[in-house]
C-alpha cells in the first residue's frame, strides 16, 4: 500500500500513516482524520519506503490536489468524489471501492467540506445545540451565540447572558473540533485532549465530579490519552479514542452509556463499551446513544421512546449496544437532542431515518413514526442532513437546501410562518450549501464559503438584541425592511389601543400592497398568519394611498376609489359589511369625485374627496365618541360629511376615536375620542373644532395619549397627559424641544415619537424600552438622532413599541424596536428566509 504519512506538530493537519479514518458527517459537520491525534509514530508504522515525510511549520498544512492514479492512496476502499479520485489529506474515506468512476461521494475533515472537500473560508467547525451556537474559527478563536446555556463557561464571571450577536469567547485555542451538547460542551485539542464544560449535574462532563458545574474547559479525567471524536448529548456524553475504543459517561437512567446495566445514578468518569470492539463513528440524542463499528454496521443502546433504537422488534430499552441494521455500507451518523431516533447515511449517499415523525419531520409524507431505518426520499443523494425536534433540513449532493416538517416559526425557509409541509420543500435556489443544523424551532445551514445563514425562530437574537425586561430580542438601529426595498410607504398597525403594533404594510413604487407580522383578517396567502418578510397581498387592487387601523386596512385605487378589508364594528362602509376578508369598495358620496386623501382609526375611517378644485371630508365606520364629526354618536355604514362641510380639506389623520384634519389655509381641527388641543383634556367632540392655538400646520399625528404637530416655522407641539412625549400635561398644543425646529414631519405613538427634519435626518424621544427610538441602546432620550445618522429619510411611522421610516429615491423601507411577532417585517422573531448571521452583517 502506497500512502502520506503526517507527522502532527505545531497544529499540522495532515494524512495518517494508514490513511484509515473516520468521523461525524461531511463539511464542518465532521471530525479530523485519525492521524491528527496520534502519538509519534511506532518504528512500525513508519518503516514504509515508499512514505513521503512532510516537514512541519508553524500553519496548517494540508494537500490541495488528489494524489495521481500512478501513486494511489488507500484510504479505507481507497477513492471518493464523482469521478472517484485517489484519497487526499482533505478527505477521511470515500465511497468507490474498486476504483471505477461512479456516483460516489467524500467523507471530509473539519474546516473542509462537499463532494470534493473544498475548503472552508472561516469555520474549522460550527456547533449548535437548542438555542446556542458556537464558530471555531480557522485562527483558533471561538465565537458563540444565544442563551447562555452554553457559551456562559467563556464569561469571565460566569454569570448568565444572552448574546445576540457572533461574540468572541476564546482567541487563539489549540482545538480542533468543538462540539455542544444540551447544557454543556466539549472540545478536542491538536493533541488529542478531551475538555468538557458547562452543567455537570450527571456527570456528563467526565472530570470525576457531579452536580457542580465549571466554566473552565477541564480535562477528561479517564480513557485513552488521545481522542478522536465526541459527542455531547443531553445529560449524557460519548466519545472514540484515537485506538478506535468508545467511551460514554454521564447520566444512565435507560442504559445509554452503553454498559450492560441500568444506573439511576450518574458515572462521572468515562465508561469503556464493547471492549476490544473497533468504532469509528458515534452520536448522541436526549436518552439514547448510537454507534458505527469499522465494518460499517449500525448500533444503538438506551431509551426506546418512538422507536428511537431503530429495531421494530424490540420495544425495550437497550443497556448494551445491539445492532439493528443488516446493512454494511453506512457512511456516517446524524443525532440530535431533540429528536427520538436519528438518520445515517449510506456511502451511496441515501439517507436513512428512524423514530420520531409527529410532526413530518422526516419528509415522508405522513407523520408515521419510523421503527426501523427508512429510506428517505429513495433514489436522492444527500450531501449533509440534520433532524430538529419538529423540522429537518438536508442539502442534496447538487448543493439546493431542502426542508420538511413545522412551520410554526419559518423553519421551512419558504417565507412564512405556516403552513407545515409534510413533504421535503426546496429552499430558495442557491446551490451552494455545504452543511445543515437543525434544533427545535430553528436551523443554521452553511455555505461553502463559510458563511452562516438563520432559519427560524431566533435563537438569541441573531443580529438583533436579547431584553430581559421584555424578555424578547429587539432591534435597536433601523434594519431593512426584508422584500420591502421597493415600498415608498409604510404603516403600522396596533391589534389595539392597549398592545403592540400586530403588523406593518406598505406600498410599492408599482402601487402593490406588501403586508408582515401577525395578521388578522387579511392575511396575504391562505394559511399564512405570520410572516417575518413583506409578503405581496395577492389580491389588493393597485392602490396609490394606504391606511389601516388595529383590524381594518384601506387603499385608494388609482381611479379614486376606496377599498377595504377587514372588520368595523359600525360597518366598512359598503352599507351593508361590518367584516370581510375580501376587499370591499366603499360606497363613494354622490357627485364628490374621487378619494385622494385617507385615514383609518380603530373602527372608523375618513377620506378627502375631490371634485375640481373642492375636497370635502367625508368618514363612516363607528361613532360613539363622535369620530364622524357628523354632530352624532350614530354609527355609519355609508360614508357620512363631516359637520362643517369645509370644501378646503388637505389632509386627514386617525388614530383610536379620534380624528384631526388640515385645511388649506394650514388651520388644524380635531374631534372625536381623546386629547383634541381644544382647551380641555378628555373632552368628546362630535364635530370639528380648531385647536385652541391657532397657527399654521403642516403635520399632525395621534398617538395613544397625546397629538403633535409640526408647525409651517418646523417647530413641534404637542399636547395630552404627561409622559415620555410630553413633560408636562397640556389640554392645548405646546411647544416641545424648544431649541430644536426645521422640523417638517411627526408620528406619535404610545410613549414615544418621532419626527423628520428638512435635511432629511430622523429624530426621536420618549421610551426606549424596546428600542424603538433607533439609537443603538435602551437609553430614553429627550430628542436624538437615530443611529445610523442618514440623511435620505422622507417619513416615520411610530407605532407603539416599534417605528418604520421610508427612505427618499427608492431605497426602501427600514424597522426597528420590538419584533416579538414578526411585525418589523426586517425577517427578526422568524426567520422564514435564510438570513447570514456569521460572520456578521451587524
């Protein structure tokens, strides 16, 4: 046999001198070949003449062409790849047997990765478990992510935190391979040591201790002096020696040490199984372990719950490893905590999976368990495969990005939240994923470049940041608004007066309707109740204004019609509906012309309609606190004019009850509901009354508990009860910011506002408990810019926990604030759509 040997020094990646090695699954998935751990060399070993000695250096170092097929390496059965290329030090053994060209594919190392082992351009390995993360990066540095579950073993203090963001932990460590389990993590250095970390109240860092947990990577105390692979599970731990021994330790409540005994105590060291037996591939799931011998037969032994031991014929738990599989041929193991059962590949690249399906996370079309290994979508080469508690994810030899299961939180990388599918769905087109990591509600999957991408509920933020206040992530800088680069207007609307904003619409340059969050009665598409991302509402006309209010959203059509669609308690102005999840055409006054202008309140609407050179006001919906301004608390299911019948109408506002209009002539009227500026607070009008300050306005907006303007001197005024907004309680408008103007736009909302100046640059103040003011931090502010300190900015809108602003000449639409249900629309909450969060775009 004609081989490279590697000598391991001063971090070398290089060949074994058999050339024979395992490991976990391809790309950064997987654990280095054999070689790198081993001791120097035996006179045995090393007696070959036909070896080549590589010289050390002070880099890694490892071949970057396969050998010639004069000079064959044998790895195992010797080839890999398509076109089945000799064995390189990129590739632990591949599929080919005899040589022949074939369908076969690579079994690769740390830090490279695909059919033929390209490297990797950041990560040496990627980590995940439930809600934390962890990158090993190329130089030795360790970035985490998430609860702090796991990356709290590197805070210097030790205490709990939630980061948000790819956060250095360690620089420049000697390890190779770093792998996370449930609470705890391990991590294997260029000299084979084994370190474990975190919770300990099993026994499952195997440091002779339990029940005390560390934050200082400690030494395994027992097993051989190298190790080749581990794998942390739930209250358990297993892992293979360099001599190819497997050892677990840890809890054993349902014998998945492996031991041949049930022990409801934990064993704190680790535990030899199957003496004398030769392993090359082993993994962990919550109650139950998995194994792969060199011969390339399956193992199993520990819990049984959902078929997880893959053996239909045996319902009980296992204290010893039993074999529950005929075939010869597996490549390599997939376990997750989460999930009751596990998946292995073949070395033809057919996937195989077994236990729990409740959910279809296995893509078969049901949601059957599987009691035995099944053939997942027969005749697909799989590159890589990851199963979750409730979705799976799995990248296909052509590198496209498939998942199947639930959709409750975007897991499916479709755009959405909901529906489930039951069946494998492609995500997107790219077809340059290398690698997949499923959890419970979320998945992280990789790129051959490296880069990291999100799906799914957030796990710690992922560029946003974690508030133990609210206890929800937030965004604290104005993040784009994801498929919303074309929309030139945005609106938020609240559920109610008493809760956050539920979710945000927008237009489009081209006049469609773009909605995102938690919809009510109009969602975009058919069982879609959520969405993370601007989604086009199929069937909105093409409208040129857009309004809404808590249950209810309104457009003016390019023909100066106004349709509608949602629910009015007083009707939606058809005469006839209070609700409808289709659009209903709101009957037009006679003789009045076309809609131009538009406001929605809670269960009220007002339009301005003009006819030659008159706009009159006319509104419809409820009116009990006189939000008509028709001089009655009557309701309307038709429109109705308001009191005065100005013809000099130029802009109408709502918010709740309550209504406010400009005229012409820059006079400000309000009525209705709320603090109208009229001299008394809390005072119901039904007819329009001018603001008891008389000047000349060119923008009002309602919020929740008090009214501001801007003025045509761009000074601010507000009015209402004292709070962030405004400092002292006002019946009338008063001057706000005294030393600040050239103001020329405000949007107030529950305790904060903001506002544009003429140059184009967004202010804002008041509360700041979820970010909503933009500017990087929780500080409550009187007036400050927001962080990002651009100068494009044509108009905000403040809900009442969040704010969107449009930018000037087409650049889009930006969020920021609280994201609890998607209703920034910046792809945060769910992540329904690849998103890159390593390395950081933040």
């Amino acid at each position: 046999m004609v081989c490279l040997r590697s000598v391991f020094a001063a971090s070398l990646l290089l060949l074994s001198s058999s050339c024979a090695s395992s490991g976990d699954g391809n790309g950064p998935g997987s654990e280095p070949p054999e070689s790198m751990l081993q001791a120097p060399e035996s006179p045995e070993s090393s007696a070959s003449t036909t070896e080549e000695v590589v010289e050390s250096s002070d880099e890694p170092q490892l071949m970057d062409e396969p050998f010639s097929e004069a000079e064959p390496v044998v790895c195992d059965d010797g080839f890999f790849g398509a076109q089945c290329q000799a064995c390189t030090s990129r590739c632990l053994y591949g599929t080919c047997d005899d040589g022949a060209e074939g369908s076969g594919g690579c079994r690769c190392f740390e830090g490279w990765a695909g059919d033929s082992c390209e490297r990797l351009a950041a990560v040496l390995s990627f980590s995940h478990q439930e809600d934390e993360s962890c990158v090993l990066e190329l130089d030795g540095d360790v970035a985490c992510w998430g609860p702090s579950n796991l990356e709290v073993v590197f805070l210097e203090d030790g205490g709990e935190e939630r980061l948000s963001l790819p956060t250095q932990m360690l620089t420049a460590t000697d390890y190779q391979v770093l792998r996370l389990g449930e609470d705890h993590g391990c991590a294997i250095d260029s000299a084979g040591a084994l370190e474990c970390w975190g919770r300990n109240a099993s026994g499952e860092l195997g440091i002779g201790t339990s029940g005390q947990a560390t934050i200082v990577p400690t030494r395994v105390s027992a097993g051989p002096d190298a190790w080749l692979k581990v794998a942390p599970g739930g209250g358990h731990s297993c892992a293979i020696g360099v001599d190819r021994s497997l050892w677990c330790w840890g809890s054993n409540s349902y014998g998945q040490l492996g031991i041949g005994a049930t022990d409801e105590s934990s064993i704190a060291t680790p535990q030899a199984v199957a003496v004398g037996e030769e392993w090359v591939d082993v993994a962990t799931a919550d109650d139950v372990s998995y194994g792969m011998k060199k011969d390339g037969t399956l193992w199993s032994w520990g819990s049984n719950s959902d078929g997880a031991l893959g053996d239909p014929n045996n319902t009980e738990a296992q204290s010893e490893p039993m074999r529950f599989s005929s075939e010869t041929d597996w490549l390599f193991l997939i376990a997750t905590e989460e999930q009751e059962g596990a998946c292995a590949l073949k070395k033809d690249r057919s996937l195989w999976c077994w236990g729990r399906n409740d959910d279809g996370q296995l893509g078969t079309g049901d949601e059957e368990d599987l009691l035995a290994p099944t053939e997942i979508l027969p005749g697909t080469q799989w590159m890589s495969f990851s199963v979750g508690e409730d979705t799976s994810c799995g990248v296909k030899m052509d590198g496209t990005l498939w998942c199947s299961g639930d959709n409750g939180d975007g897991e499916l990388g479709q755009g959405t939240v909901g529906p489930d599918s039951l069946v494998f769905l492609q995500v997107g087109t790219d077809t340059d994923w290398i690698d997949a990591h499923s959890s419970n509600d979320h998945h992280y999957v990789i790129k051959s470049s490296g880069e990291i991408f999100a799906l799914g509920e957030e796990a710690g933020g992922m560029g946003g940041v974690f508030s133990e206040q609210v206890d929800e992530v937030l965004l604290l800088e104005p993040q784009p608004v994801f498929n919303g680069a074309d929309l030139t207007s945005v609106v938020l609307l609240p559920n109610d007066g008493w809760q956050e904003t539920q979710f945000g619409c927008g237009l489009s340059s081209t006049g469609q309707t773009k909605c995102w969050g938690e919809f009510a009665e109009f969602a975009p598409e058919p069982d879609v109740e959520q969405s993370s991302q601007a989604r086009v509402v199929d069937d909105a006309p093409v409208f040129t204004r857009l309004a809404g209010g808590s249950d209810t959203i309104c457009g003016i059509t390019e023909a100066g019609a106004i349709q509608c669609r949602g629910a009015f308690d007083g009707g939606l102005g058809d005469g006839t509906a209070t609700e409808s999840g289709s659009w209903i055409t709101v009957t037009a006054p006679v003789d009045r012309g076309g809609a131009v202008e538009l406001a929605v309140g809670d269960d009220h609407a007002c339009a301005i309609f003009q006819k030659n050179a008159e706009r009159t006001l006319w509104c419809w919906g409820s009116n009990g606190d006189g939000s008509l301004g028709d001089n009655s608390d009557v309701d309307r299911a038709t429109v109705v004019q308001e009191n005065s019948q100005a013809t000099d109408w130029q802009e109408v506002f709502a918010f709740s009850s309550q209504t406010c209009a400009l005229q012409e002539s820059g006079a400000a009227f309000c009525w209705g509901g709320g603090e109208l500026g009229r001299g008394v607070l809390s005072d119901d009008r039904d007819i329009p009354g001018e603001l008891s300050s008389a000047s000349t306005w060119i923008s009002l907006s309602i919020g929740e508990y008090n009214t501001c303007g801007v003025k045509s001197d761009g000074t601010l005024w507000c009015w209402g009860i004292q709070n962030e907004i405004l400092s002292v309680e006002s019946d009338e408008p008063r001057r706000v910011h005294d030393s600040e103007s050239s103001f020329q736009q405000v949007s107030v909302g529950e305790n904060h506002a903001c506002a544009v100046k003429t140059d184009d640059t967004l202010w804002c103040w008041g509360e700041n408990d979820y970010g909503q003011l933009g500017s990087s931090d929780f500080s409550a502010t009187a007036l400050t810019q927001e962080a990002s300190a651009s100068s494009d900015w044509s108009e905000v809108t403040v809900g009442l926990t969040s704010t969107c602003a449009v930018k000037k000449d087409g650049a889009g639409a930006y969020c920021w604030g609280s994201s609890e249900v998607g209703q920034l629309g910046t792809n945060f909450h769910w992540i329904a759509s690849p998103r890159q969060i390593y390395p950081s775009l933040n």
